[in-house]
C-alpha cells in the first residue's frame, strides 16, 4: 500500500502519487510568498539606500510662492481701498475709483 488515508488527510509515500492540482498550489503558493517577500525587501532597502535627491522644483516652488505673496499683497491692498471707500460715501468718486481701480 503506497498511500495511507485518514479521516482528514492523505499522506503519499512519493512524490509521483500527489495529484498535480495539489503540487501546483503548493508551487503557487511558494513562488507568491518569495514575490511578496522580494518586494517588501525591495521597497524597505530602495528608500534606506537611496539617499533623498534635492527636488528640481524647489526654486519653481520659490519662485510661485514669491509671485503669490505679491499677488496676495495686491488683493489686501485692493480689499483696504474697497472697505476705506465703502465705508463712506458708497456713491462717491472714491468709491468709483476703488470699484473700478483700472478704468481711466
């Protein structure tokens, strides 16, 4: 007798007797976990190994919050003259000139 039953496993005395199915999830399985295990070891030693390149954008990013303060600058400068105006004669020349600050 080659292969030997229990009530919850078969045990096989050769290699040959276990079904292909078998073999080929236990294969499967094998070749999954060393994938998985390669790429954490991967991932883990990439970024400890490589060391942190300085960004290129970094004088773009400078030079775009630069060119935003001003752009704020305008803004609260504007939003002065609208509150400076409107807070007396909302009909006036004043007035007409923060509504409209480009119009000659």
């Amino acid at each position: 007798m080659n292969k030997q039953e229990s009530a919850q496993f078969t045990i096989y005395t050769a290699e040959a007797m276990i079904p292909g199915h078998q073999r080929a999830w236990v294969w499967g399985m094998a070749a999954l976990a060393i994938l998985l295990c390669g790429l954490a070891a991967g991932g883990l030693l990439g970024s400890a190994l490589i060391p942190p390149q300085p960004s290129a954008l970094t004088s773009a990013n400078s030079a775009l919050l630069t060119r935003q303060e001003a752009i704020n600058q305008q803004l609260r400068e504007r939003i002065a003259g609208l509150e400076q105006a409107l807070g007396g004669d909302a009909c006036g020349l004043a007035a007409l000139k923060a509504l409209l600050p480009d119009r000659k």
